[in-house]
C-alpha cells in the first residue's frame, strides 16, 4: 500500500484524464445557453444581449457592472449563438485546467494526487454563484505570481491577456486586474525579473491589446473606464443590505479574515525584528498582498449586500487566495498558515452556511451521471439556432400604439420590452437603482433630451429595498417631465410618448439649510408654488469616524427618510446618502403610475403636496452619522 501511495505518476496522459474529469465534476450548465424570461436580473442579462444585436457602444450608449463580454458569463441567447458560449466555455475550463494543473505538486506521487482531488471536491462543492468571474480574475493573479516563481514570461504574458479579458466581462474586476498588472510589471522590473526593455514592450503590447479590444467590441474605452470607476465608487452606499438574523455566519468569515491579517502583521514584525529583507522575503509580501486584496474584495462583495445571492461569496471562494500563501510563499510557517485559513474556511462552511447555501455534494458517481445526460444536449445544441420566445404581455393596444417605433423602459423590468417584441433604445443606465450618482442619473438626463431619445417610454413605480421610486433616478425623471407627455395607464404602466417641443427647465431659486438629522424639514407645498414649477431638495450628510470604519470594513450606516403629505400620511423609507446628495423631488409625493401621468398633466395631485421630510439614522450598536446635514432646497420653474 505504501509503495502504490508514493509511486510517481509520470504520464502525461494520465494527468491530462485527471484533469478532464476534474473539469468534467466542475461544470455548472444544465444547457449552453438560456431563453430570455421575466424579472429584475433576467432583465438585465436581457439589456446586455440587446446591446449586443443592436451594436450598442459600452460605456456611451449603454453603462453597467458587466462589460461587452458579460454577456457571455449570463448564457441568455437572442443574438450570441450557442457556438460562441461553446468558445467561451473552451477557454474558461481551458484556463481552469492551467490552474489545476500548476496546483499538481512536481514530481506527482499518488498520495499527492489523492490530497488535491480531496481538495478539489471540497472547494468545488462550495462553488457557486458568480464563482466563474472571480476564478477568471484570480487566474490572472495566479498567473503573474506563476511569472515571479518561475520567470517563464508565457506566464506573465497569460497574466496580461487575463486581466484585460477579465476588464471587458465584469469591471470592477478588470479595474483591479489592471491595478496588478501594472504593479507586477513594476515589480519585475525592480526585481531584475524584467529588463527595462522587455518592461517597456509588455505594457506597450497591454496598451495596444486593450486599445484594439476595445474597437473591436464597440466600447468607447475612456469613458468604460470612467463610467466604471463611477459605478464601483457608487456601489457600497447605494446597494449596502443588512444581514438580519445572520451574524454568526458574518462574524465568522470576518473572523478568518483578521486572522489573515495578524499573519501578515506577523509576517512584517518578524522581518522588522530580524532585519532580514531579501527578493525572497519581498516576493512573500507581495504574494501577502494579493491574497489580501483577494480576500479583501470578496469580504466586500459578500457582506455589502448580504442578501442570499452574494452572503456567501467569501466563504465559496477566500479558499483560492490562501492557496497562493501555500503555493508561492517561500516561509514554511505562511504555507502552514494558509492551510489553517482554508480549513477554518471549509469549517465555517460547514457550521454556518450550509443551512443558508445547502450542503457539501461528494458524490463523484452521482455528478458524472449526470453529467453524461448534459453533455449529450449541450454538445447535440452546439451548432442549433435558439427559436424566439416572445410571449406579449401588454394590451394589443399599447403594442399599437408603439408599433416599431423605439422604447425604453422605467425602473427596471427591460425583460418586459423582450417579451413584447419591441424596438429596445436604452437610457445608458439600463436599470434605475443602478443610477445612484449625479455622474451616472446626468448620463440617463443626457440621453432623454438628445436627439437619439426613445420615442416611447414605459414607466412603473416601483423600487428596491424600500426606497422611494422618484429618489432613484432624479434627474432623469425631470428630463421626462421636459421631454414626454403621458398617453396610456395600464396595470402600474404609463406610456410616455416623445414631445415634438422639449420644455425648458431653469433654476430660479437655491437655498441652503444647516439642518439636523431626526428634526423635521417643512417643504414648500404646492400652495406656495405654482403649477409650473418643482421643488428639489438636496442632502449632504456626512459619516464621523465609526460610519467611516463602517463604510470601509463592511457597509455603510443606514438612514430612513419619513415623508409627510398633506393629506396626513407619513410612510418611512430606506435611503441613501449618495442618492439624497444628487437631489430629490419634493413638490408631490407620487405612489402610482395615475398619479405620475396627474402630475405630469397638471404640476400637482391633490392632497399628497409633500410637507415635510425628516431622515433618522438606523442606529445598530453606535451612531456612524454626525447629526450635522447641509439641505439645498432648489426652485425650478418648467416651461
């Protein structure tokens, strides 16, 4: 027995049927690619499709987390074929194969190969969610420290073509991606891994690379860029969701997370004491720092929106970086560490999240089973062409009255502009609680009074995590009122139609208020403005030192905001800093599509004149907030 647990496996066959099985366990997809259906992130998924058949200009005609590749992360089929997410298909498991093979210890024994398979299937079961973005991520971290191992510049040269590809799928990542490219190339080069001219040659080639990509998927590559950076500035505040009745499962994954950084805090002490500083010691902090910024950005991605879809996403995937602590640091003692971080990362797993996520699958036969029966349909659907599936959901009056003429649509349904077979012309922000700063409302504004406006635009009132609907998209609601008149209500829809005339909309009066949080702000009512004219207020607030410690480690501090009408009512809201910052509508409160096309039609509706707002933090343990608020109430008159 102990003979065959050390024998050395020296075939190359046999570790490559190693790895096609491992890959063949891993496979997510019951069918290549999946029919257009109903709902909020269906329908995004749906808007990058269509701005794919429509040739749409990333970062101009269309602004979003994902990028022109997104799409094919998504799997939705209406333009891109099944052949294309085959291609797409090759080349992740492709890559996942060049990391499961580099993770193979060398030489291979069988005992060896047990523990990676043990490994593998533990990790693997954990899996989930947007894993595949993320491990495409990492591959190009993996792949620049591969670089720095072994000084074959194939693999800084993968670890290039990663990051840019991970830049055109999901940008948040690419912009990291790119971070750690140039910092690699630095690095190289300070370290004699690079000459000068080789240096110079790489991030020429990655400059070139990029600039081509981008003509080539029809993105307009500064303003991508800026766009993104704006989308990723915006998204801690706007998206933050608490994670009721589930601190157990936070605190633990927090409490893995510190234990990383009491390794890396010990790892810095030690070397300060010893004064013991060689290339060695600096590529074990820089190993140190990518798992950190690793972990760092999963930690972030889970618990700022800590709702089912994203709770889990460090504990399913922190594994990956603590594996570079035991595959490419040189100290004994932070290869050890990194074990303990993964098994204390599988045992919060185990206690905590399997309730929440489901429990570990180890069943090899069972997986390739049925893997046997997808394979059959995903290979025989390679080559076929996906039939349309239209199914109108609008009264055959509405779709007559649009005809062929171009549509968008308001908050957030776009699935539903798919649906109906309509001529699709987006605002740049496809979905409203994505446009959460004056930057990204301004580029929705923009578009609604451009020549290339919609014809038609179908609006609903609707919102997510309780916040107001008209607080989502300000100014963009304003450049409906100037630009389109309603025609047609029906179950929570008003279509918008395009005026030939846009009305002017001109500031008349600016005033600021030092004001208080949890102290009632009195609004102008619409007996002391005139029909023509809106009321806007503007909220400045700002975090003391615990929101900001907040805001940074985990989420932002909450607010309310209660709104009162004349008509006595007073409802409470979630809301958000950076949203009440870009300015809301406060001259009627508006809760249904019939009082929208009211206002429109006559500058008020009756009874629900806003009287005052009052915001209140949601205090959980100490106040993050100064008390402290700046109120810009603006007047603007609209002829």
């Amino acid at each position: 027995m102990k003979k065959l647990l050390t024998w050395q496996v020296d075939s190359f066959w046999l570790k490559l049927a190693y790895l096609l099985l491992l890959i063949i366990l891993l496979f997510p997809y019951y069918q290549i690619s999946n029919i257009p259906s109903a709902g909020i992130d269906n329908s995004w998924r749906i808007a990058l499709e269509m701005a794919y058949q429509k040739g749409l200009i990333f970062g101009k005609d269309i602004i979003y987390t994902y990028g022109p590749l997104g799409r094919l992360t998504q799997r939705i089929s209406i333009q891109t074929s099944n052949f294309q997410f085959f291609l797409f298909d090759l080349f992740c498991f492709g890559n996942i194969g060049f990391f499961l093979y580099h993770l193979l210890p060398k030489p291979l024994k069988v005992f060896q190969l047990i523990i990676h398979f043990v490994l593998f299937m533990l990790l693997s079961s954990m899996f989930g969610g947007e894993w595949l973005s993320f491990l495409l991520f990492f591959i190009s971290i993996f792949s620049g420290l591969l670089f720095l191992k072994k000084g074959n510049q194939i693999f800084l040269a993968h670890a290039i073509l990663m990051g840019i590809i991970n830049f055109y799928i999901k940008a948040n990542y690419g912009v990291i991606a790119f971070g750690f490219v140039f910092i690699l190339l630095s690095y190289s080069f300070i370290s004699k891994r690079l000459s000068l001219k080789n240096t110079l040659t790489f991030l020429l080639g990655s400059i070139i690379l990029t600039i081509s990509l981008a003509y080539l998927l029809k993105t307009d590559l500064l303003e991508y860029l800026i766009s993104s950076i704006e989308i990723i500035k915006g998204y801690n505040e706007s998206q933050s969701f608490f994670p009721n009745h589930r601190m157990m499962a936070v605190a633990s994954s927090y409490g893995i997370f510190m234990l990383f950084v009491i390794v890396f805090i010990g790892f810095v002490g030690q070397k300060l004491v010893k004064r013991s500083f060689s290339f060695a010691t600096f590529d074990s902090f820089f190993v140190l720092g990518c798992v950190g910024v690793c972990s760092f950005v999963l930690l972030k991605y889970a618990f700022v929106r800590a709702d089912d879809g994203h709770l889990m996403s460090f504990v399913k995937n922190a594994s990956l970086p603590f594996l570079l602590l035991v595959f490419f640091c040189h100290e004994n003692w932070l290869k050890q560490s990194g074990w303990v971080l993964i098994s204390l990362n599988i045992l919060s797993y185990l206690l905590f999240y399997q309730s929440i996520y489901g429990k570990m699958s180890f069943s090899v036969t069972d997986n390739v089973r049925t893997k046997t029966y997808i394979f059959n349909d995903y290979f025989q659907a390679i080559f076929k062409s996906n039939a349309t599936h239209y199914q109108p959901t609008y009264p055959k009056e509405v779709l007559n009255l649009i005809d062929n003429k171009t549509v968008d649509l308001v908050p957030n349904e776009i699935s539903e502009i798919y649906l109906n077979k309509l001529h699709y012309n987006p605002r740049p922000i496809i979905q409203s609680y994505q446009a959460y700063n004056e930057y990204l409302d301004k580029k929705n504004q923009e578009k609604y009074l451009s020549a290339s406006a919609p014809d038609f635009v179908i609006y609903s009132i609707e919102s997510t995590d309780n916040k107001y609907p008209l607080s989502d998209e300000n100014l963009t609601f304003l450049a409906l009122l100037q630009r389109y008149e309603p025609i047609k209500v029906w179950k929570n829809h008003l279509l918008l139609q395009k005026k030939e005339k846009t009305k002017s909309l001109k500031l008349i009066k600016a005033t600021e208020h030092q004001w208080q949080l949890n102290k009632d702000f009195s609004i102008n009512s619409k007996d002391s403005l005139k029909n023509n004219q809106l009321s806007v207020i503007k909220v400045k607030t700002t975090y003391n030192w615990f929101g900001n410690l907040l805001n940074l480690l985990f989420q932002p501090p909450h607010l309310n905001m209660l709104i009162a009408t004349e008509n006595g009512q007073r409802t409470a809201y979630r809301s958000i800093p950076i949203i009440l910052q870009k300015g809301m509508l406060t001259k009627t409160k508006l809760d249904s599509v019939e009082e929208v096309k009211m206002f429109f039609e006559q500058g008020f509706v009756q009874n629900k004149a806003i009287k005052n707002i009052r915001l209140e933090e949601i205090v959980r343990g100490k106040v993050g907030f100064n008390n402290e608020i700046i109120i810009t109430e603006e007047i603007y008159e609209l002829n």
